[in-house]
C-alpha cells in the first residue's frame, strides 16, 4: 500500500474496519490486501465514474477473484430508489454469485449507499467495500455504516446498519470531481467543527481557501479529521440511538429541501450547507449561540461555494411544507420533530421546538 496512506480505524469489534486516506490508493493492488477471498467480485459504479476509473480497480483487483463483474447505474440522486436496487440484484443473481462475493462500491454516496443496501440485503449479507470517489462521500457516506435508498415521501428512508470491510479514500480521484461536488463535500467536513470540534472550526476558516484548490496537505487534514470524528462517534453508537444523530446537524432542514425541490435538484451537500444555517439560526434562537457564531457560519459556508439561503418550497405556506416533509425525518418521534442543535462549546444535541419557532426560523432564512 502507498507510504503515504493514512489509516483511522472504525472500533466495532468484530465489525472493525479501517479508513485509508491517501494518493494513488485505487489502482494500488496492495490496498485490497486481508480482504475476503471469493470466487466473485461485483464492481458496482455508475455512468459517470466508471469510464474513468473502473478499468483502474478492475486491474487492481485482477488475481484475486476468478470472475470480476460490473455495473454501471444510472447517476444521480433521483435513481437511488427501489428499480436501480433491484438492478444490482439481476447482476448477482444472474452471474450466479454466492454470498462469499464481494462488492466494491465504486462512486459516491448514492453508489456506496445503494451497493451497501445490496450486500446487507443480498443472501441476507455480502461482503463490500467502498471506494468513495467523491469529497462528500469519503468525510462522510462511506463511514459508518449506513446503506439505503430514497422513498418519494422522503430520503434514506428504506435501508440498513451494514459496515464494510474497508474504506479506500484515494485523495487523487478528487481531480476529476466538479466544483460544485467539491463544494457539495464541503458541507459535510464543515459541520464537524459545530458538533465536536471548535478547533478544528476555527482550522477550517483559516484554511478554506486551501482545500478550494485541493492543496493536498490541508485536504488530507480536513479527510483525517473528518473521518476521525465521525470514527469516534460511530465507535460509540453504531446504530444511532442517541449520539449518532449529533451527524445530521444541518441535514433535518436540508433533507426537507431535497425532497421538496425533487431529489437531484439540489446536491445533498447544498442542502446540508443551507440547513446548517437554518440549524444555526434555530439555536441561536433557542439561546445556546450568539449572533457571531451564526455569522462565522453562514460565512464560511458561503467561502466553500455553498447556498446560505434555503429555497421557497410553497409560495402559499413555505414553512408549513417544510414542517411536512421535516416530520418524516428518521429523528422524528411520533410527530415531533428532534433538531441537531449546536452550543458555543462545539457540542450538540437533539433538541425539539415549538411550530411558531420552527416557522420563524424557516421564514428568516428562505429567500
């Protein structure tokens, strides 16, 4: 494996796994090493990324399985549903694989979450790995364990606790990646300064200008850091009943976007980026940060190329649409909605609030 390759370990016992953080890891043969033998390998990517780099992993991964296969799904947001699934399906069952194969994910959160839904579900679990081969989906998507597909009424709705057997963060493919994916993936790295870390918050500020033009040592920080958070936070609660959700800061409001707008139309990170905000001001309100930190915010959200401003869902009761969608939200508990709240100190917590408040919020921070 490359000498330059960093690693941060996911503790879950038997489930443990690493992340690998580095330059050139894709093609790298060593990077698959230690992981299970099969007859089969299903290389999973989708239109996009895999005429740049599936013949790369494919030749990767040559000598260590017999038959490697592959598909490419279609991209974006809006085929992350039942139909693509069930395409990945045909592929297995009518290449005639057992459950010893092993999935690679190979492109970004929706492929890494459709191909982690398929090997949970698949002779009832696989193997897999993930190949993230965007900024978002390796800070965020490709940790932890979380697989599924959208439902209309809402997102990530259909799915499972599944983890992999490893994650390979190739900082090199981020080249190809265009600038509002890049950006897109901003959003996620910028939300752990809030819930953990002020330090780091304060390190993106000074920095953002840096990872805009994918300097490699301030992008291999922010990966690490990423990654070591959401690592410590997964290590204690896999399967989000309680501290997990501290992840979703921003994503209860940027959820509701992506299905109010129709899925595809706003990246998930540009939705994330705006509901941090709207997740900032709701705080601020509720008295546990000042004015300054909301602006701090909203300013460096805006350096990474990310809206600040939340869309108008419905021009007769905009926040009446968004308290809809916003309670078929998983953190929602019997109508009530649970926001991810942030204090001052770089904590956060699950904290509900009254419609009127909500309403106001939603109101201050749509355009």
């Amino acid at each position: 494996m490359s000498q330059i390759a960093e690693e941060v370990a996911i503790n879950l016992g038997e489930r443990s796994y690493s992340i690998v953080i580095g330059g050139g890891l894709l093609a790298d043969p060593a990077s698959y090493d230690g992981l299970p033998h099969a007859a089969n390998a299903l290389i999973v990517s989708n239109t996009t990324v895999a005429p740049l780099y599936a013949a790369r992993l494919r030749a990767a991964l040559c000598g260590r399985y017999a038959l490697i296969h592959e598909i490419q799904l279609p991209d974006g947001e809006e085929h992350k549903n039942w139909q693509t699934l069930q395409s990945i399906f045909d592929v297995l069952l009518e290449r005639g694989c057992d459950r010893k194969t092993v999935l690679f994910a190979l492109g970004g959160g929706v492929v890494g979450d459709m191909t982690g839904f398929a090997a949970a579900s698949y002779m009832r679990g696989v193997p897999f790995v993930q190949v993230p081969t965007t900024l978002l989906a390796q800070v965020d998507s490709s940790v932890g364990g979380k697989t599924g597909i959208n439902h209309p009424l809402g997102k990530n709705m259909v799915g499972a606790f599944y983890q992999p057997q490893r994650v390979i963060c190739d900082l090199d493919v981020l080249g190809t990646l265009p600038a509002r994916e890049f950006s897109a993936g901003l959003a996620e790295i910028i939300k752990y300064g809030p819930i953990a870390d002020l330090e780091f918050f304060v390190w993106l500020e000074q920095h953002m200008d840096d990872l805009i033009a994918q300097e490699r040592s301030a992008l291999v920080h922010a990966v690490r850091r990423s990654c070591e958070i959401k690592a410590s936070v997964v290590g204690k609660d896999e399967r989000e009943s309680g501290l997990r959700a501290i992840l979703n800061f921003g994503h209860t409001f940027g959820h509701a976007i992506e299905a109010g707008m129709g899925y595809g139309a706003w990246l998930h990170g540009e939705g994330v980026g705006a509901g941090m905000v709207m997740a900032a001001e709701l705080s601020r309100r509720l008295g546990l940060v000042n004015e300054s930190f909301v602006g701090r915010l909203r300013g460096l959200i805006h350096r990474a190329g990310l809206p600040t401003l939340a869309p108008l869902l419905d021009d007769q009761d905009n926040a009446g649409r968004y308290l809809q969608l916003m309670r078929l939200d998983k953190k929602s508990e019997a109508g009530e909605i649970k926001f991810v709240v942030v204090e001052g100190s770089g904590k956060a917590m699950l904290h509900s609030a009254p419609d009127d408040l909500v309403r106001d919020v939603i109101n201050a921070c749509c355009r």
